[in-house]
C-alpha cells in the first residue's frame, strides 16, 4: 500500500480528525533518542540542539518539561503517498489566509498537524472544505 499520489484525490478525501489531547513540544538540550520515554511522546526529532519530543500537555506537566505553546493534533486519515506533492503547500496555505500556524509531521500512513489549540476548531472547519478545491 503506497498510498494516494493524485493530489486533487487526496484532498477529496482528506477526512480530518481534531484528536482529543493538547499537546506540547518540548525541547532537551543533550538528550538522546529514548531518553524521556515514560514521557510517552507521539513524535520525536534529534536535532543538533538536544531532542524535540512532542507529547500531551498532561505528560509534560506530570514530569516537569518545559515547553511554549499548546497545540491540537489534526489527522488527515487520507492515506498520501509519501512521495505525494503539494498537500503540505495547500494546507499550510489555506491556514495561513487565517494566521494558523501549522506544523506538520507525516507518519508511514497519514499526515498530522499541530495547529495552536485556540485555533483548532477553525482549522478543522477549514480543512473540511478544502476538498472543494
């Protein structure tokens, strides 16, 4: 399963989903990945300047991690193509025209946004009709 290249067939079918937590990213200058694992992170990236881990709101405060911003995870249950072009261009910009800032992250199957939680359901509301596009 290689997933949906079409990108006018992956924005029919986009089907976003606002998950239920907050989540925070938070970053941990000399951390390693694996490390702050009973943090139980949805998404971690190693970069130059320590970890980013991306994990609940809940789980950051029950453990102390500092992090700015709280942010709602939006999943586009459309299975894109890793290789597929221009949904990230097409999303980030439709969102833009409102002044939502999307960060995105692509699994195998899916494509995940955090948008900030204030702005959440205006996101959905505007992902829902981006399959009229």
């Amino acid at each position: 399963m290689s997933g949906e290249t079409d990108l006018k067939a992956i924005l029919k079918t986009l089907s976003p989903n606002l998950l239920g937590d907050t989540y925070v990213f938070c970053t941990l200058p000399g951390a390693s990945y694996g490390d702050y694992a009973e943090a139980k992170p949805i998404a971690s990236f190693q970069e130059h300047e320590g970890l980013t881990l991306v994990v609940t709101q809940q789980s950051a405060d029950a453990l102390g991690l500092g992090y700015e911003g709280l942010f709602r995870c939006i999943s586009l249950q459309v299975h894109s193509s890793l290789e597929s072009v221009g949904l990230t261009a097409v999303v980030a910009g439709k969102l833009a025209v409102y002044d939502i800032s999307a960060n995105m992250i692509a699994g195998f199957f899916h494509d995940h946004l955090f948008v900030p939680e204030a702005k959440a359901d205006l996101a959905l509301d505007l992902l829902h009709n981006l399959n009229q596009v």
